[in-house]
C-alpha cells in the first residue's frame, strides 16, 4: 500500500481520495497497484455499495501519470515503463467492467491518467473548477487509457479535435459532450459526498436535487468548424482543411498542430477509427497496450518530456518532421502485436 492513495470505508460506501498533491496526484506504479487491491477486495464485499473517487487536497483531481519515470524508463530498457502502462490499463479495464457503481469527481484538473480512472465511471462529476485534457499528443505520446474508446464516441468530429490538439474544455463543456454526467457547483461538493455516504442507494436522487444546469458550452458554438475541419481522417487532410479555410480560428488551431508530434497526431487518428469499432474495451487496452509499448522508446516521447517537462524550452525537435514524412508502415510497425507473452491482460478475479 502507499499513503499517496487514501482508502476508507464509510458506511456502505468505499472511498478512494488521490493523495499525491504535490504532482497534481498523478498516478504511479504504486497507487495503481493499491487501487486495484482495494477494487478486488470491495468487489467482493456485500458490504460495500458504492465507490467514491476523489482527492484529498490539491487544486486538481488528477494530472496523468508518472510521465518522468516514464520517459527515463523509455530511455533506457523500457521494462519499469512497459509494467506501469500494463497495470494502468488493468486499473482503467477493472473500473469499466465494475460490477458495483462507481462516483468520480472531475473537481479541477482532469488529464491523462485523471481520465482513465473518471470514464468509465457510472456517474461522472464536472464542476466550475474542471479541466480536462488528453493532451499527450504535445509530448510525443497518444490519448491512452481508454482514450480510443472514449473520444472515438464523442459527438461529431470533438474526439479528434480534441486528440490532435489536446485542447483543454471546462465543466461546461464536459457536460455537453457526455464526458461527465451531472455539473455541481465546487462549493456543494462535500455536503453531496456526505449525502451519498450516508444514503448510496439513493444517489440518483441526491444527484438530481444538487445538480445544476451549466452555463453554455464554449465548443457548442465551435461544433460546426470542428465537425468540418477535422473531418478528415488523415493528418494531411486535417491539416490542408484548416490552411484551405483561412479563418482565425482555423489558423489558431493550425498553429496548435504545428506544435504536435506528426507520429503521435497519426496514431490518434488511427486509433479513435479502431476504437470506434471495439465492442470489448478489453480490445481497445490490447491495443493501446501496444500502442504504449512501442512508443516509449520512441524519439517523439523522450524529445517531448525533455522539451515541454524537463527543460521546458517549448521547442522539441520531432522525427519525422511532418505529417507527409510520417508512413502508413510505422504506424503499422506502432500498433504491431506483441509476443504473445508480452500482451496485456486484464486483472484475474
């Protein structure tokens, strides 16, 4: 266990408050670990109704994941990279398939990692405070932990909007989307986690009294140019789209691509059009476990964290350069099987 991840049980209810705030609570090896432990017990438990996923303290629920250890592992062997990216995804899989429904508060910052373990939760908690992202395109990564599934079902063209340029969308906008089911106001936060404690089977109906309707979504009125812009299913189309329309908002988001890693925008691309058609979210953590392992030995990741984490001189030097210097063959090579005793596989029960 760690005391980077707080377990209680509260009445009828099991608690898990990320407990890391001084990296914005992103996740590690550990804390993956610990919460799969505390799942598998509570799965078993008839006491327990309910899990509640919050954080203890800090001005975010959760940043990611461990992207130095990461890219420090990716430089070298790549083993302490590759048994992180496996029991993240068991973490986000055995949250999907819980038996048990499952609360997340999306309260402030919610990127990477954060997402994996708030998606697949029943009910989905967006506040004034939210800001959620998958923005690992700018490091040379891809929208994993479920993120082929998830943005692949987004309305219209926003999955790949938001994949290729890691935009960042408030609680408002969350609401809009889907990606979180109920808005509450910061401030009503505690009296409606002690509600849902002292009643879980009433959550429905606590939810309904304390949510509230938010305000209008900014990337409601950016629907139409999202949906025609991205349309395409290539980076080359994306991208001649955004220089053929001409407009400030098409040439803010035309700067943004530029920013990107070309290999990690191709393999978003491919993945949200393989995502969409997984059945099994089993499936989609195969893949993305591929995904995973393939890349973090790859250039774009290691320049990426050295650019925008580690020297933050904002400026990493991608190979290839361009989106036309990117081939359909490494994307293959990127999303090649594994051997067979190196594939993911879920958590045994």
């Amino acid at each position: 266990m760690t005391d980077e991840v707080l377990f209680q049980v509260e009445g009828a209810v099991g608690r898990i408050r990320l407990n890391r705030p001084k990296a914005i609570h992103a996740l590690n090896q550990p804390m993956c670990d610990a919460m799969i432990d505390a799942l598998v017990a509570w799965r078993a438990d008839p006491a327990i109704r309910l899990v509640m996923i919050d954080h203890a303290e800090g001005r975010g629920f959760c940043a990611g994941g461990d992207i130095r250890m990461i890219a420090e592992s990716g430089a070298d062997d790549g083993v302490a990279a590759r048994a992180f990216f496996h029991r993240e995804y068991q973490l986000n899989h055995l949250l999907f398939t819980y038996a048990k429904p499952v609360i997340a508060f999306m309260d402030g910052i919610t990127m990477g990692g954060g997402v994996g373990i708030s998606q697949p939760a029943k009910y989905r908690i967006a506040t004034e405070r939210t800001m959620y992202a998958m923005p690992e395109s700018g490091i040379g990564l891809f929208p994993d932990v479920g993120g082929g599934w998830y943005l692949s079902r987004l309305p219209g063209r926003t999955g790949a909007f938001l994949a290729l340029t890691g935009a960042r969308i408030d609680g408002a906008e969350c609401a809009a989307l889907g990606l979180s089911t109920h808005y509450v106001a910061s401030e009503k936060l505690d009296a409606l986690k002690a509600a849902i404690i002292a009643d879980p089977d009433g959550v429905d109906v606590i939810l309904a009294d304390t949510a509230e309707a938010p305000p209008p979504a900014r990337i409601s009125g950016n629907r139409e140019k999202i949906d025609r812009l991205f349309a395409a299913d290539t980076l080359e189309g994306v991208i001649a789209a955004l220089k053929a329309d001409g407009s400030e908002w098409a040439g803010k988001e035309l700067a943004t691509l530029a920013t990107k890693s070309p290999t990690t925008c191709k393999v978003s691309l491919r993945l949200l059009a393989q995502g969409r058609d997984h059945a099994d979210f089993a499936d989609e953590m195969r893949v993305e476990y591929r995904v995973a392992t393939h890349l973090c030995q790859r250039h774009d990741f290691i320049e990426g964290v050295r650019a925008l984490i580690i020297d933050k001189d904002n400026a990493p030097r991608w190979d290839p350069a361009t989106a036309e210097g990117v081939s359909d063959h490494l994307i293959d090579q990127i999303f090649a099987p594994l051997g067979e005793s190196e594939e993911w596989t879920p958590v045994r029960l």
